[in-house]
C-alpha cells in the first residue's frame, strides 16, 4: 500500500489528465462551432482575443495539431495515473488489474473528459474559447516544437493532392459563404436584408439574363413615330409606368422607351424625353445585367443576341430579385 501523499499524487496527476482532456476535447468542438464573422468583427475592433482566435481559424492545422499533441498527453497522464495508482493499492501492477482499472473509470474519463465539455462547447463556443484563449497560447508554443512536425506533414500531403485542391474549393466555396451567411444573421453580425440581399445575389448572380426578360412580343410599347397623345393614352389604357418604343415599320424591334411621368408633367416634346435602352447580350449574367443598367442609368435594358431583340429588361425586377427570400443552408 502507498502511503497517503502517493495516493494524493495519483488523484492529483488523473485530475490534471482529466482536465486536460476536457480543455482539448472541449476546445476542438468549440473551435469547429465558432462564429467567424462575429471574430472578424471583434478583431477589427481591436480585440486581442478575438485577433488571437481568427488566427487560428485562418491557419487551422497548427489549432489541430496543438489539439492532437494536447489529447495524446491528457491521455498519457491518465493512464499513467491509474497504473501508479494500482501500484499504490495493490502493491503491483499486472495486464489484468491495469486493464480492469481503466474499465472501471473509462466512464468517468468519458463524461467529465469527453462528453460533458463537448457539450459545453458546442452550446457556447465563443465565450469558452475567448476565456481559454490565453492558456490555449501557451500550449501552443508548448507543443509547437512537437506540432510543427504535424502541420508540415499535412502541408506536404496538400501538396500532393493541389490538383483536386481548387476544384473542391470551388465546389465547396458557395457553400461555405451560405453557411457564413446563415452564422453572420445568427450572430446578430447581419440584418434580415442584409441576409436576404446576399442570398440573392448569390442565387442571381450566375444565372442568365434571359431567364429574366420579358419576351419580345409581350412588351408594352409603341413605335417611335407616336404622338405624345398616343403615349399618354398608352400609358394610361394599360397601367405602366414606362412605355417602351420600337422602331417604325419594324414588329419587335424595341429600342428605347419613355416615362409615363415625364409625359404627364413635361412640356417638352416627347422626342425629348426618349432615353435609349443599352443593349445587352443574351450571355451576360443577371448580375452583370444590372451592373450595366446601373452604369447607364437606365430603368431598362434590351437583351440582343446577334442583332436579333430578344426581349426587354428591367432594373427594378433584377433588384426585386435580389431581395426575395431564399433558403439558407446551413448544414
């Protein structure tokens, strides 16, 4: 038998070990949790936790690695722990008692080492990060001598695999702002529209124009040669606020168009108030459909394929688009 101050040794190395476990283990669920546009923010506020922690979420290996080298050593001390301890109590140690002692309190290890502070973690990840932030550091250069093995091991071996690297990255990049997306609204980090406004620039923007525009033959307008009589009266039969002008002789050649308030306030004559629609390809994106509109300045744009008009297209249904709800992944 060992004498009580053994004893008190052994408890304290398994509770060091336990709490190790719990730290790493913890801490590498935490880390997978974390809010990064929430860090982001706090960093540049100038916060030196939150610096600290957007570090390592910007170079993840050496956090794994500091992880890995932490675990093996919480480890290490518990079992190292309960075999002194069979020495101490049984005066020996063999296969059998080693093995049945650390049955005996591999549920303990599980729930206060593993279990419980994954739970922690996970339901407040930031908060436990930011308070184990500093003695987290000092692990790291701890270890680092033991780590930095790890890390170039990994980097070699993302060497090897470069080629498969920037098509997954390109597969996986629109998934991971989505899910940013989704964490930044969560946070508190981004309004509903903000959100919203995102969303839909990434649901809009590879999409094509054409899966926007109003068909050549549905547009509402009349030709160029029209009295300024004829397009009020347009306007007005039909209820649009802008009415598109096509050239004369011609049946869906649109090319211009003329705002129903200009026409009512306006003395000028109405070929004055004419404002000529750019024209688009049938190639280019919604979002850049709009960029060009934007650019313009014009409420309208006509969608052309090899001088042939396919339709007209507006600025405000693009930006209605932009708006609309759309579903946010975030598994």
């Amino acid at each position: 038998m060992g004498t009580a101050l053994e004893m008190l040794f052994v408890l304290l190395l398994f509770g060091i070990g336990l709490r190790l476990s719990a730290f790493f283990s913890g801490g590498e669920t935490g880390f997978y949790r974390l809010s990064l546009p929430r860090v982001s923010i706090d960093a540049q506020a100038g916060d030196l936790v939150s610096r600290r922690l957007l570090w390592f979420a910007r170079h993840p290996a050496y956090f794994v690695a500091t992880t890995l080298v932490g675990n093996n050593l919480a480890n290490y001390l518990t079992t190292f722990a309960i075999s002194l301890g069979v020495v101490n109590i049984f005066g020996r140690a063999t296969e059998a008692l080693d093995i049945a002692s650390t049955l005996l309190l591999t549920p303990v290890i599980f729930l206060f080492g593993e279990l419980l502070p994954k739970n922690l973690y996970y339901r407040a990840p930031l908060t436990l990060l930011r308070r184990d932030a500093t003695l987290f550091g000092l692990f790291y250069y701890l270890f680092l001598p033991l780590s930095l093995p790890l890390v170039q091991v990994t980097r070699l071996l993302e060497r090897f695999n470069q080629q498969a690297g920037p098509q997954a990255n390109v597969m996986l990049g629109r998934s991971r702002l989505v899910q940013l997306m989704s964490q930044g609204q969560r946070e508190g980090v981004l309004t509903d529209v903000q959100s919203r406004l995102a969303s839909g620039v990434l649901q809009t923007a590879p999409q094509p124009v054409t899966n926007s525009l109003i068909p050549a033959d549905r547009v509402l307008g009349v030709e160029e040669t029209a009295t300024r009589e004829e397009l009020s009266r347009f306007a007005r039969d039909y209820g649009t606020s802008i009415v598109c002008l096509k050239r004369a002789g011609t049946e869906n050649d649109w090319f211009a168009y003329v705002r129903a308030i200009d026409i009512a306030i306006d003395a000028r004559p109405g070929s004055t108030m004419v404002a000529v629609m750019p024209a688009i390809s049938h190639k280019t994106t919604k979002i850049d459909a709009l960029q060009q509109l934007q650019t313009s300045g014009a409420l309208q744009g006509v969608v052309i394929q090899e001088s042939k008009v396919l339709g007209v297209i507006s600025t405000r249904g693009l930006v209605e688009q932009l708006f609309r709800p759309t579903v946010v992944a975030t598994s």
